[in-house]
C-alpha cells in the first residue's frame, strides 16, 4: 500500500494488521508515526528523511477526527472538576520581533496559523484551553501522557510550518508540570501552575521541557525519549528543579 493512501484509520489498521481502536491509541498518545516507520523498516524499506516528513504529515491530517470537539460547558467542567491535572504553558518565542518584521496585518495573520495549529491538536488529545495570553497558552491535560503527546505533535506541525514558510517561522517553546491546581471559574492557580510557566520559560525555542514527576509519569513505557539536562533554579520555586527535554526531532 502507498504511504498517500493510508489517509484513514480505517487504512492505518489494514496496513499494521491491527485493530482500529488501536491505531486510535497510538495516534492519541503520539506513537503512531514511529510505529508506522518501524512497520516499513521491518519490510524492508529504507525510509528516508522525506518519507519519515510524508509519514508525519498523513499522521497529522488524521488528527482532526479522533476526537469530537468539546463544548464549553464541558471544558468548564473539566477545568472545575478535582484532582490531579498536567498544566502546559506556550510561548513563541520572539512574538514582538516577528510583529515588528512582518507588521500588524501579517503578524496577526500568522498567529492565527500557531492558534489553530494548537487548538487542533489539543482537542485531538483531550486538552483543555485554560486560557490564551496571546502569544502562548496554558493547556490542562488529565493525561501527562496526552500532553507530552500533544506537545510532540505541536512541535512536529510547526516544524513543516516553518519548512513551507521560512519568512513566517513561529518557534515555540514549552514546559510542562503535573499537580493539584485550584480551579476558580474558568482559570487555575497554585504551584503547579506557576512550575510549568517558568518550566516553559526557561526552554528554548523548539524546546518541550517537563519537570521530573512528569518524565516519571510517561518515561516507563519508553516510547517517549528524554535528554536529562540537570537540575535548575527557577524564579518563585524554592527548590532547584530537575527537568528534562522530550526529545522529538
């Protein structure tokens, strides 16, 4: 079967000899492009750098479907519900020079691109928009494994972005933590909502950092690779912080 035909579930699964509901699984937890790379080199194909980039981008297209979109009521029921959640901050990094370069009009219609680009791929893996500060977001996840997952497939979408639009590049940087936040209204609050914002600020761009409790959450299974880059001082947080760096390139 050629890759451009494998552009439905339904195909995916014809493809691997497994179920449909597993392909859904290791398209929501971000493992689907590996596992589809890994079937072709074990038929001996030599996958190239452009068909890892076709594998990624069918990958991505399938996306949009997977999950129905949440209505409000229900977002605000998961931002107020109780218990453990994993908070992802965003941010482009250098929003005001590309406003200064491309203008108003062009700057505004880029950012446009990052907020679909994002708000696609957190319904796609059950996220929730806590709030949108313009040029980032802060995300919930009841997942740690769905919001690393998410991350990857962010970080993936924008890197074609980028490749088709060089003038235009939006690059982000991420960081990410997990823990019991207080929810009021439509908002969250505590330490592990002020973590994952200097998590993300201390990452550079391209960058998905998460602190050690997440890296323990997700790193067990092994389908989601880290760089261990040490312990670090960050603003507001009385202890040093160790954290480490998904690697998804």
């Amino acid at each position: 079967m050629k890759l451009d035909k494998l552009m439905s579930v339904t195909n995916v699964a014809k493809f691997l000899g497994t179920p449909e509901d597993e392909v859904k699984t290791l398209l929501e937890e971000g493992r689907l492009s590996g596992t589809l790379i890994a079937t072709l080199r074990t038929r001996g194909v030599s996958v190239t750098p452009s068909m890892k980039n076709t594998v990624e981008g069918m990958v991505n297209g399938l996306l949009r479907p997977v999950a129905p979109a949440m209505s409000r009521l229900e977002q605000v029921a998961t931002i107020t519900g109780e218990g453990t959640a994993t908070i992802m901050f965003t941010d482009i990094v250098g929003s005001t020079a590309i406003t200064e370069r491309l203008g108003d009009k062009r700057s505004r219609t880029v950012f446009k691109v990052h907020d679909d680009i994002i708000r696609r791929h957190i319904q796609a893996h059950g996220g929730v928009e806590v709030k949108n500060m313009g040029d980032g977001f802060m995300l919930s996840f009841n997942s740690a494994r769905k919001s690393v997952a998410c991350a990857i497939s962010i970080q993936r979408e924008l890197r074609q972005y980028n490749r088709d639009n060089p003038d235009a590049a939006l690059l982000l940087r991420m960081g990410m933590s997990v823990g019991e936040p207080i929810r009021e209204e439509q908002d969250m609050f505590g330490k592990s909502v002020i973590l994952a914002a200097r998590i993300s600020a201390k990452a550079e761009a391209r960058q998905i950092l998460v602190c050690n409790i997440v890296h323990a959450l997700t790193a067990s299974i092994g389908d989601i690779d880290y760089n261990d880059i040490g312990e670090f001082e960050l603003r507001g947080i009385t202890e040093k912080q160790r954290l480490f760096e998904v690697v998804w390139r």
